[in-house]
C-alpha cells in the first residue's frame, strides 16, 4: 500500500535533499526538533499501521492502540511529548526466527508499535540527506527504485557482454554491521546529538527471544541493525554506500568493465574478464567494514554456461536458435516457485475447508497477485502457466472436498466457474515484453 506523502513533508524533504545534493560536505543539525512534529508523526503512523507486522514485547496492536480512550491521536501526543522532553527509550526487540529455503533460519526483530513509529518519523527526516548521496548502481530500500530496475541494469549488462558473474553473499550482514563504525558513517552527514543518540539506543536495544522450552531470553546487541527494524534498510544502505563510493572514485567499472549492481546486502557484479582481481578488492573494503564474503555460496561463473541466482530470479545467458544472438533468459527461480506452491497447497489444504469460498478466494488472490507483481518480469510466461494451472487444480481439489464431490471436478468446476463465478485471480500466462512486441508490431 502507498501513501501519499502531505505536500508539508514532502517540501521538508525537498529542501534537506536540495541542501545535501548542493553541498557534499555539510552536516545537518536541528533535525530532532522535526521528527516529532504533529504531521510527521501522524505520517509514521499511517505508513507503519500500513506496513501491518506483528506486536512487539509489549502485545499491543494498532486495533487495541486505536480502542484506547483517545485513540490513535492521544498515543501520538504521548510519543511527542516522550521525544520532546527527550525521555523516550525504545523496548527490547522481539526476535523470531524465519525459515530459508535452505534450510536454515533468518532471525526477524519485530519493534513495538511506539518504536516503528519514531524510527519512521527519524526515517522520514534523515533518508533525503542520505538520498543525496547514494550512487546510482544501489536500488535496494530507496524511494522510486525497486528490483525490477536492479534485473534491468543485470540484463543490460549482460546484452553488452558482461557475462562474468560475481555471485557474492555476504555473511550474515545484518547481524555483524559495526555499531562505532556505522554511526561514524551517519554522522559525516548528521551532527544533530539527539538524531545520533536515537539510533545508538535502536542498535543497543536488547533482544528478547523465545526458546524451544518457552521460556523469554533477553540478551544484549553489541552488533548488527535487526532484520525487521523499520530504520534497518536505511542504515544498512549508508554502510555499504562506502563500497559504491569506492567503486566509482577508484573508477572499477571504467577501468576494468565491472558493474557492480547492489539491493541492500545482496549484489552481484558483471564484469568482462578480471572477475579475479576486482573480487580481491571486493574483499578488501569489506575487511575494513569489518564484515566478510561467505565462501561457500560466493562464486564467480561464466553465465554462458551457469545459471546464477538474484533477488528471487535466476539468470543465464542463451543463444537465440532463430538470430543466432545471444540474450538474457530471467525466471522465477525453483526457490521462488517452490515457496509459492507450498503456500497455495497450506491454503487450500483440509484445514481450511470450513471457511467460506469468497473468504479463501479472497486470501489466495492477494497471495497470487502480490507474488506475480513481482516475478511478471523477465522470460516468465512457462512458470506463470504452470503456476496458473496449479493454482487452478488447487482450488478444485479444495471444492471437491468441502462439497463431497468424488470426480475431478472439471466439469462440475470449469474454467468459468473459477473466473466468473469465484472471481479467482488470474494469472497472466504471457510474459510482459511479449505484451510490449505485440504492441509495437500493430504500430
């Protein structure tokens, strides 16, 4: 969901990015005293509650925020006054541990309500200096970027021949940022004591977690910004900003055909032949971020003759049997189907035969549609038909079991029956650039 920002704010924004992008060297002050102003505050609540998440370690939701005599308005009056009167204090975060597809776990801080809502306004004051500053190989977390830009610069570089791939992880990145070092990084920009004081107190919050045995386990943060943090992305930003700056004062792209293509802690680097030498220099900055590559899933390939994974879509590059050209193939990657189906299966399973259609249809479309918003991308149309045809065959088997039916259910079922009746999602079989052929070809 996108809100739009009040003309008030957005002209602040605009003069601080303005201020920044005029004068590479200055530092901001007087910012505090913003981020609890009344519009900017009431802007953070409607973007967080927007946002949606679980309660924090307090269990107070925005239902039970807004029953409260007073309501949403009064809580922010009080989150004013806390700031204005510098006494506020963020709680302990709640960690949760989120499965990967690997097999292993990514550990999820969830901030109470209070804290998403100060980390935003201080998100709202601060992002348009940094904004400024940023380069423009970075798309991750950013206003008016997102990944679909980031695989457009991958295929772009790989239709110019950049077809050796740096396929880098770094280890563990949200959990190992250096707190002195990334605050040292903030405040080339910002010297305003409060601002600086407000996100050393986010990322010494304690962590609170709940063991297999039940029992809550509080333990301190001497490193790292938590996963989840609605003031994470942007600090994770700034600090691996240092390894575009690098990039492009040192002029690795001009001097050795490297592009670097980054979306927060996951990037990848293009590159025509040196993949060696420029992977060497990789490590070295990051050895000075005091952070790591992870040498069993960093590689370096020939995408010629290896697939290779990025941001949800797997890549290659393939030789047109028609023009005899050489192009990029991009998918959904097995990873990202596989979730999907299984999150289609769990909906439509026995355990859910009790809701109503409209309610399990209703749950499914956002489900779908949101998914497909995202992979309708790149050469998709074959993994969107089998989606599409699973997605069909699920809905089927959940109307033959809750009504007892004991065929098939194609005939009892049809195609119509789902679209027409049901109003099921669907799923475009038809990758969007066949769309846009289409169109020119009738021109």
């Amino acid at each position: 969901m996108t809100l739009e920002t009040p003309d008030r704010i957005r002209e602040l924004q605009r003069k601080l990015y303005r201020k920044a992008k005029q004068e590479p060297n200055f530092r901001f002050y007087l910012l505090y005293e913003k981020v609890y102003r009344r519009d900017i505050l009431s802007h953070a609540y409607r973007l967080v509650k927007a946002n949606k998440g679980a309660c924090g370690v307090d269990g107070l939701t925005f239902e039970s925020v807004e029953e409260r005599a007073g309501g949403a308005e009064r809580y922010l009056d009080q989150i004013a006054e806390e700031l204005r009167g510098k006494v506020y204090k963020p709680m302990p975060v709640r960690r949760v541990n989120i499965p990967k597809p690997d097999g292993g776990q990514r550990p999820l801080g969830i901030l109470t309500i209070k804290d998403r809502v100060v980390q935003m306004a201080v998100k709202i004051v601060i992002e348009p200096i940094f904004e400024a500053d940023f380069e423009g190989n970075s798309y991750g977390f950013r206003p008016k970027r997102n990944a679909h830009q980031a695989m457009d610069d991958v295929s772009l570089q790989l239709r110019m021949g950049k077809t050796q791939v740096i396929d880098a992880d770094i280890s563990k990145y949200f959990d190992t940022i250096p707190h002195d070092k990334l605050l040292a990084l903030v405040a080339k920009r910002i010297v305003d004591k409060n601002i600086l004081r407000l996100i050393k107190l986010w990322l010494k919050a304690s962590v609170v977690e709940e063991g297999r045995d039940g029992k809550k386990r509080t333990e301190g943060n001497p490193k790292g910004t938590p996963q989840g943090g609605v003031i994470s992305p942007l600090l994770a930003n700034i600090y691996l900003h240092v390894l575009d700056r690098i990039w492009k004062v040192r002029k690795v792209e001009e001097r050795f055909k490297a592009r670097l293509i980054r979306y927060a802690d996951d990037f990848v680097v293009l590159c025509q032949d040196q993949t060696e030498r420029v992977l060497k220099g990789i490590k070295a900055v990051l050895r000075d971020l005091e952070l790591s590559l992870n040498e069993d899933k960093t590689r370096v390939i020939d995408a010629k003759k290896q697939r290779f994974d990025f941001l949800g879509f797997t890549l290659e590059v393939r030789k047109n049997p028609k023009t005899g050209r050489w192009f990029p193939l991009i998918i959904p990657s097995k990873e990202a189907m596989a979730e999907i189906k299984a999150e289609i299966k769990a909906l439509t399973c026995r355990n859910n035969l009790k809701l109503p259609k409209e309610v399990l249809i209703g749950k499914l479309n956002a489900l779908v549609r949101g998914w497909t918003g995202y992979f309708y991308y790149g050469n998709c149309s074959r993994d969107l038909t089998k989606l599409k045809n699973f997605l069909d065959e699920r809905v089927r088997i959940y109307l033959r079991r809750k009504h007892a039916k004991k065929s098939r259910g194609y005939k009892v079922y049809p195609y119509r029956y789902l679209y027409d009746n049901l109003k099921l999602y669907k799923i475009p079989t038809t990758a969007p650039w066949t769309q846009t052929a289409k169109a020119s070809g009738r021109r």
